[in-house]
C-alpha cells in the first residue's frame, strides 16, 4: 500500500473539522465513503479508486465536514461506548453476573 493512502494521527489532529478526535475523523471518512458508493451504485460516477481510498484522500486534503448535529450524535455515540465498556469491565458487575447465574441454575 502506497504511502499516500493512509491517514496517520497526525493527519488526525490537524484536521480543524475532526478536532483532533480520531473518532470523528474515522465517522467522517465513512459517512463520505458510504455517498461515494451511492452514487457510483445510481450510475452518477464512475469509481477508478475504492469508495474508503477516496474518502481518505478527501480528509487529508481537508474536504471534508461534518455537521453540528452528527458531530453531536459522534461524540454521544463515542461517550455511551466508553460508559458501556468501563461498565462490562468493573469485577463487581463480573461477581454479580456470576452470583445472578448460580442462582438461576441452582447451583
């Protein structure tokens, strides 16, 4: 894979629109990859290149946006998977899963 093909961090957190989040950077790329396909699979364009290869070329060439209202559900999105994931984590929610589940087999 050529060089030019990748995103690094650093194109990441120079990028004004993402704000240095790599996850509104990754909810961007796919957003424009998804309209790229789209519009190739309506007949509108012609694909020379895959839909995630053009996208990353628009992000680090800096055409990409993304609006208040989807940045907003990123974030929440991204916030909700960190809750969900220290939640899963915590060995006390492991304890009482375990407890929930020799009650139920009788055990």
């Amino acid at each position: 894979m050529a060089d030019d093909q990748r995103v690094y961090l650093d194109d990441i957190y120079a990028s004004e629109e993402c704000q240095g989040s790599v996850f509104r950077a990754v909810v961007m790329m796919a957003q424009e990859a998804r309209f790229i396909n789209k519009q190739a699979g309506q007949g509108y364009i012609q694909l020379t290149k895959k839909p995630t290869t053009i996208a990353m070329y628009k992000f680090k060439e800096g055409k990409l946006s993304i609006s208040d209202k989807k940045a907003e559900e990123a974030v929440e999105s991204a916030e909700v998977a960190e809750t969900v994931e220290e939640a899963a984590m915590t060995s006390e929610n492991v304890s009482q899963a375990a407890n929930v589940a020799n009650d139920a087999f009788g055990n």
